[in-house]
C-alpha cells in the first residue's frame, strides 16, 4: 500500500519524508489556501517545492470546469515536473480530460468520486489513479469504506489498472481498515500515519526494556 500525505504544508511533508515511508503528496484547492499560498505563479513554484522534498507523485489539481479549460492546465501542471499527477474532477468534462491525458501520457488522479459508477469511469478513462472521499461519505451518514470495497471488487473483475487512493481519511483505523479492503494507495493527514506507530503496550515494554537494562548496568 502506498502512503500519500494529504496536505500542502511543507513542514509536514518533510516530517513524513524523514519517516521513510512516504510515497507521494496530494493536494487540492483548499489546502493550498489553507497554507496561504494564492495566485497562479505562486501555486505553480509551491508544486514544485513539494516534488523537491518528496520522492514520489504530487497531485496538483485543475480549476477549470471545462475540457479545455482542463487540458490547458493540466499540460501547464504536468510541465513543471516529472512527478506531477493532473488531478481532475470526476465531471463529464472531466472524463473526456482524463481520456485525452491518458492518450497524451499523462497521469491523472480522478478526484471527488463518491459512487462505484464513478469509479468505473474513471477506469474506462484511463485514469491513473480514483479519489474516493471515504471521510466525506461517511460525514453524510454513507459507508465510505463499502466504497473501497466495491470499487475493489469492479476493477479486480476486469484488472484495471487505475490504483485506487483512498481519499478523505481522517483517522489511523481509515488507513487499517483500507489496507485490509485492497486499496492500493492511501492519502491522509500526519496524524493519521502518525497514529499507526502508537500502542500502549510498545511503551509500557520500552520502558520495562530500558529499567531492566539498567539494573544490570548502573
Ligand atoms: O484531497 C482530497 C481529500 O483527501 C480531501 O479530504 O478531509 O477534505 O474530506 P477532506
């Protein structure tokens, strides 16, 4: 399972790089402003920051909501580095945009996916990667990680190859529970890979580990 963290704030990706299991970044609109970072040039030079820390994908999405609007930004974001994945939102324009990146050799992540259909055509697409939002689902009383499970279930019928990333974590038992359904990638917060390390009884060993060594060697 790939580990992609969900954030545009560097700090935070440098922290999960110097952990030694990051495998890529993915971003969005909103926690590009949460940062601060606004204006075109500005966005452009923070997506190049964040392929400089990280060795790995970097999802940069399109503001656009047409096809051309789309294609203009997105060959204009998968210019700037190697690592770039377009981000696009599953909308009509949207699928033909991941078909006409796909054709072109370029890869996309296919955001805002919140139903099986959706995930389908996003893999008829081409799509290199599905975003389906488990945290918001489940925020509406819908079972985000069922999702997962469908989708799974669809592409191993027919081996797509779109790699589902399980989008919209919130929490540790998200990323447990996603691993568990064949999610090949997962983006969440630092909080929630941090919470993977902790177990009370790890601690409580430690310290017994290191008393006892210390008895024998005051
Ligand atoms: O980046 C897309 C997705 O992960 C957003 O998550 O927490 O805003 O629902 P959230």
């Amino acid at each position: 399972m790939k580990f992609f963290i969900d954030t545009a704030n560097l700090d935070q990706i440098r922290e999960a790089g110097e952990l030694g299991v990051l495998d890529g970044v993915t971003t969005n609109p909103s926690l590009m402003a949460k940062e601060g970072i606004t204006g075109k040039n500005n966005i452009l030079k923070h997506y190049v920051d964040i392929c400089n820390i990280v060795d790995g994908d970097v999802s940069a999405e399109v503001i656009g909501t047409t096809f051309d609007q789309m294609v203009r930004e997105g060959e204009e974001l998968a210019d700037l580095h190697d690592q770039i994945v377009v981000k696009v939102p599953m909308i009509r324009d949207g699928v033909k945009a991941l078909r006409y990146f796909t054709e072109k050799g370029i890869r996309t992540n296919c955001t805002l996916v919140f139903s099986p259909g959706q995930a389908l055509l996003a893999a008829k697409a081409g799509a290199t990667y599905v975003s389906p939002f488990i945290g918001r689902l489940d925020d509406v009383s819908s079972d985000g990680l069922n999702l997962i499970s469908e989708i799974r279930e669809i592409y191993d019928n027919y081996d797509f190859e779109t790699e589902i990333l399980a989008a919209s974590i919130r929490h540790t038992m998200h990323i447990i529970e996603c691993a568990k359904l064949g999610a090949d990638v997962m983006t969440g917060p630092l909080s929630s890979i941090e919470g993977l390390l902790k177990h009370p009884l790890t601690d409580i060993g430690l310290e017994k580990f290191l008393a006892d060594y210390r008895k024998g060697n005051p």
